[in-house]
C-alpha cells in the first residue's frame, strides 16, 4: 500500500463475501484517517449486498475494472509472481510448508515496494501510478 509501503494480510481458505468484508475492516483499522481507493474486478466476492454495506461501512472508494480485463488487475500479475517464485518445477511436500513459504513471500512484499509496482502495475495508457 502505498505511501507507507504496509502489507495488509489475511489468510483464509476461501474468497467469499464474508471474509473480504473482513479484510476490508481490517485495512480501514490498519489506514485509520487514510482516504483508500480500491481498484476491483468484479469477482463474486467482491460485489453483492454484504459488500455494499461494508464499502459503505468503512468508507473505501471502490473503482471497478472493466469486465473480462484481466491486463488491467495488478493481483493476476502478483498472482503469476507468486506461482514463478514458489511452485515453478516445484511440489511442495505438504500444505503446511507451502502456507509457511507463502506466507514469508508476502511479508517480503513489504521490503520491495518498488519491485511490486514495476512488476504488477500495469502499463495502462493516461494512467501513472509509479
């Protein structure tokens, strides 16, 4: 996140409307004061009337993607970041050691602000955002 380069995680075993409406508590504690734009896909997680109330509740500014514009979300480029990093010509022997090396690839986030944005920022023409 920036300008303070934080990470702001939780672990869950599945995306759903309840758990992201947690996570969004979760940063507006975290960025008490702090304006927060959220870039968005239209996930199912992300839309529906529990999302509503909790955008709403924490007072997050949503900007949505177009549909179908996966070039455009910052996540699919972390996403394939994380894949490269930790499972490329890899299997993991357990899930518990997979979780412990995911987990320290995004605590590293916090230490390559920079790499991030070159890395999962999209190139989008009229936007800037390094």
């Amino acid at each position: 996140m920036r300008p303070l380069g934080k990470v702001i995680t939780m672990i869950t075993n599945w995306f759903n409307q309840e758990y992201t409406a947690a996570f969004l508590d979760k940063v507006r504690k975290k960025l008490k004061g702090w304006r927060i734009d959220l870039v968005w896909d239209r996930a199912s997680s992300h839309r529906g009337p529990a999302m509503r109330e909790a955008l709403e509740s924490t007072r997050i500014h949503v900007h949505w993607l177009p549909p179908y514009s996966p070039e455009m979300n910052a996540a699919e480029y972390w996403i394939r970041w994380a894949k490269e990093t930790m499972s490329f010509n890899y299997c993991w022997p357990d899930r518990t050691t997979l979780v412990r090396s995911f987990n320290g690839f995004v605590v590293s986030m916090s230490k390559r602000v920079d790499e991030i944005l070159r890395r999962c920022v999209p190139d989008m023409h009229g936007f800037s955002c390094l």
